[in-house]
C-alpha cells in the first residue's frame, strides 16, 4: 500500500501545490510510469540525433512496455500514438538498426550517417507538422530532414 508523501518531501519537491493538484493525480497513477520509461529512454539515446526522432522511439518504447503490461500507454496530455506510429513505420522501412543509431551503436559512422540521412527524408516539416501538437517548436527546421 502507498504511504502518502510528507508534507516536507512535498515542498522539497516543489510539484503538489494547490495551484498544481492535478501533477499530484498524474504521479499517483501509471502515468508517472510512462513519464519514467519515457525519460530513460532518452538518457540511453545519441542526444546528437534529431529530437523528433528520439522522441518518436521513446513513445514507441514507452507504449510497448506499457502494452506488454496491459497498462494505458497514452500520455496524459496528448495522445502521441501518431508519434509512436511513424516511429513503428521506420522500423518497417528501415529495420532494427534504426535502434542501434538511436542508441549510438552503429560503430561505423559513415553508416550511420547514411542511415540517418535515409530517415531524415522522411522527417519533412509537413510530416511532422502533422504527428506534433502545435505548441512544439521542433516540429520544424533545423529538426526536420
């Protein structure tokens, strides 16, 4: 059973306010496990990669480990689904080594670079333009292909 947080803790980190009750729903639900299998994902990825792709493979991700667990895997906010969906595509087209560049395993770079320049055709601004919510700045150039 989950003790609540004392109120020191709460302050200290500074999320449950009352301005803020609704991040105290969201970190007393599955969701705060989709915010952990989303970040770690990303600590585990080449950073010098575009953002929308490793965006792309942390949703992918995030709801495939979420799904295996019978869990909701939609974010809390937006539904990043299209996201996930255009990242499983890649995988079609381009195969698993798309998850060997993201996580900086491909140790022949110029195939890398080549590899990266392949999925970056299809990360057109209008591509994009249609899988991110609008408020996101890197749905556009420099993050597009």
């Amino acid at each position: 059973m989950n003790e609540p947080i004392p109120d020191d803790k709460k302050a200290t980190l500074g999320f449950f306010n009352d301005s803020n009750k609704r991040f105290g729903k969201y970190i007393s639900s599955c969701d705060f496990a989709l915010l952990v299998i989303h970040e770690k994902v990303h600590t585990l990825q080449d950073l010098d990669l575009p953002l929308p792709l490793r965006e792309a493979q942390s949703y992918y991700i995030q709801r495939k480990i979420m799904k295996m667990y019978g869990a909701d895997h939609r974010a809390i906010d937006h539904d990043f689904d299209n996201l996930a969906n255009f990242y499983q595509e890649l995988i079609h087209e381009f195969g698993q080594d798309i998850h060997l560049l993201l996580w900086g395993n491909i140790k022949d770079k110029k195939q890398a670079q080549q590899l990266l320049d392949r999925i970056k055709t299809k990360m057109t601004v209008s591509k994009l333009n249609s899988l991110l919510p609008e408020h996101y700045e890197w749905k556009t150039a420099p993050y597009a292909g």
